[in-house]
C-alpha cells in the first residue's frame, strides 16, 4: 500500500454513511509517504496525501478542481503537488501556485485542506472541522516510535464496515474458531469485563494460571508453560483500538507481566471497505530479524487471512442493511462491542445536532 497507486473507489453522487468527522483517523505510516503522493478516499471524501519541501506531511482535496483528476497520483513539483492531467500545482494551503499553461494565470481555486498530524510513527487526519482539531486528543501510541519497542506492522483496505472490524477486537472469543493457533481457554473460559470511561469503551479478559495459545507462547517462549494471562482492549472513538496483552508466571504482578502492546485502526474507506493499520511490539529480541519476520508473518496471517474474510462475507450477508435492524443476537462476548457501538452513534448524533443548530443560528443571522 506504500508504493502503488490506489485505485479510486467509485463514490455516489453524495456520501452514503453517517460518520463521526471530528475525530483523528490513521491516515497512513508515516514512512510510507516520501516523495510520492498518495491517493486516498476516507469517509467517502477523495484526499490526497504529500510532503511539501520541507519533509511536512499535507492532506489536501485529491480531487482536481479543474477536470477532476486525482491530484494524489500526480507528482510533486518544488514542494507543490502537480495534478497529472493538466499540471496545475497545489501547496499544503490548498493553493493553486503555479498554472503551465498560456498566460500563467493563477485560477481561483481553493482545495479544501484537512489537518494532519504526524505523531507516534502514523498520520492522522481530522476530516471534520478544522479550527476544533485539537492534537491532544490523538491516542497515545509512543511505543509505536519509541527504540525499546520493536513492532511488526501492516496495512491494507479491508472489505466490511468499519464497525465490525471493531467488534472484532473488543470480543477475542472469536480467537477460538477463526485462529486456530490462538486457541486458548483466556478467550472463552476467563474472566470477562466491560466497561466504559468518558468517550472510552473497555473489554478485559483475565485467566490466570492456564496455559496460553500455540501462537502466542512461541511468540512469549512460554511453551508447555502455564501462564497468568490479562488482556485489556480500549476502544478510541470511531475506531483506533489499543489491546495491551500481558502474559507472566502464574503470581506474577500484572504490571510485571511481559506486555505485547497492539494497534489496530479502521478508518472508513466507504461504507463498503475500511484502511485497516495494525501493529504489535515486543521489548525482547530486539533485531532478532528471523523472529521479526516470523512474528510478523504469523500476525498478518491471522488478521488477513483469517479475520478478514469471515468479516467481508458477513458484511456481504447484510446486504446494505443497518447493523441493529438485524436483530442481532447479543451473547456474553459482545459486551464491548455493544457499548462502543452506542457510544458512537451518540457522538456523532451529537456532532450533526450541533451542525444543524450552527447552521440554524447562521441562518437567522443573515
């Protein structure tokens, strides 16, 4: 997803889903935007991604406004990103600055610019109102850029509604009969809990002294071995979930237990596919490139050939409808889920109530 140029997904005349808009979003890793550009569609809007002249990371409309091309597969030109159509240049304001063409005559145009932060190894984007993009409000995820964590990562645009791939990390129990190697009683057999704090949703799992999965003992070289096992997920509104993943000798202090800290955020794409950035760290076997590689290995097979597909075909299934109009059925597991399901459609009820009075107050001012 680094290197290639993304197709451009065919939208409808007007965007189709409801979302939260002032929120941050992973946009892409940062070391996965140079000199290229990149041409992305989050919430169904076009954006284009660039670094300017000087190495600053810009997230600019990806629609030109002159025949409409893709300005994120053009090239950039003396910091300014040069549409590939008919070559007007664009900086990070949105300027248009420089016109090829006879006469050289800077047209009127104004790109719409969306704040971009580059922080913790990732960009985050605000697609909502600019002037209420507070970077304060980004997740703290420093360990993805801190030197005595070494992380495996991926990234790829995932069929399925955004929401379901995050019902899938706030329930592990699906571990049991997706991932074959991450079988363990942690999953369905312990200790669960749910919870919400402010904006924030929970989902914790707690086994102690029992034996961990295949795959997470060979990555913790803790085989034949019990283990006292704690894994606490935070779900970040819309969709960037932290899974903090302890493991230790059965007694072991929980705050003393080997942590695998994890990533995972879904930003929509459209209603029908999401980006989807993952990342798990470990602060042991640090260069140890061949465990690197098979870590990384085992973990993009779980989330993409395993997670992945079961989500897509019951995305399929759903044919369009509306999660709750289903009826679904709530079992013990989906407590976290749930909760960060509501709390969403809260936040962003609230969100367009506040748009619509703003809109309502300018109105009768004119």
């Amino acid at each position: 997803m680094s290197g290639e140029k993304a197709a451009v997904p065919k939208l409808p005349a007007e965007p189709r889903g409801s979302y939260l808009r002032n929120a941050w979003y992973v946009a892409s890793w940062a070391d996965h935007l140079g000199s290229e550009p990149q041409q992305r569609t989050f919430l169904e809007e076009p954006v284009a991604l660039f670094r300017d002249a000087d190495g600053v990371a810009q997230a600019v409309s990806g629609r030109c406004p002159h025949r409409f091309a893709p300005l994120g597969h053009g090239t950039v030109v003396e910091g300014a990103l040069m549409c590939p159509y008919h070559g007007l240049r664009f900086d990070g304001a949105g300027r248009c600055v420089h016109n090829p063409h006879p006469g050289g005559q800077l047209p009127d145009a104004q790109l719409r610019v969306y704040p971009l932060v580059e922080r913790h190894a990732l960009l985050w984007i605000w697609m909502g109102d600019p002037a209420k993009a507070d970077p304060a409000l980004i997740p703290d995820f420093s360990w993805l850029s801190d030197p005595k964590w070494e992380a495996v990562r991926g990234s790829t645009v995932a069929e399925g509604h955004y929401e379901l791939y995050s019902d899938n990390i706030l329930d592990l129990s699906h571990a049991n009969f997706v991932h074959p190697a991450l079988v363990a009683g942690a999953f369905t057999e312990g200790e669960r809990k749910f919870w919400q704090d402010g904006e924030n949703v929970f989902a914790e799992y707690i086994r102690l002294d029992d034996y961990l999965s295949v795959g997470i003992s060979a990555v913790m070289g803790t085989e034949g071995s019990k283990q006292d096992f704690y894994g606490l997920v935070q779900w970040h509104a819309p969709a960037v979930l932290y899974f903090d993943f302890r493991a230790g000798n059965p007694g072991t202090p929980r705050e003393q237990c080997t942590l695998l800290p994890s990533l995972h955020a879904f930003t929509p794409e459209t209603l029908d596919t999401t980006h989807y950035f993952w990342a798990t760290a470990r602060d042991y076997k640090l260069g140890d490139a061949e465990f690197t590689a098979a870590m990384r290995g085992a973990l993009e097979f779980a989330f993409e050939q395993e997670d992945m597909p079961i989500i897509r075909d019951s995305h399929r299934l759903m044919r369009g409808e509306d999660f709750w109009s289903l009826r679904p059925l709530i079992l013990g597991g989906d407590g976290g889920g749930v909760r960060a399901r509501r709390m969403l459609k809260r936040l962003i009820d609230r969100e367009q109530q506040t748009e619509q009075e703003d809109a309502d107050g300018n109105a009768r001012q004119v």
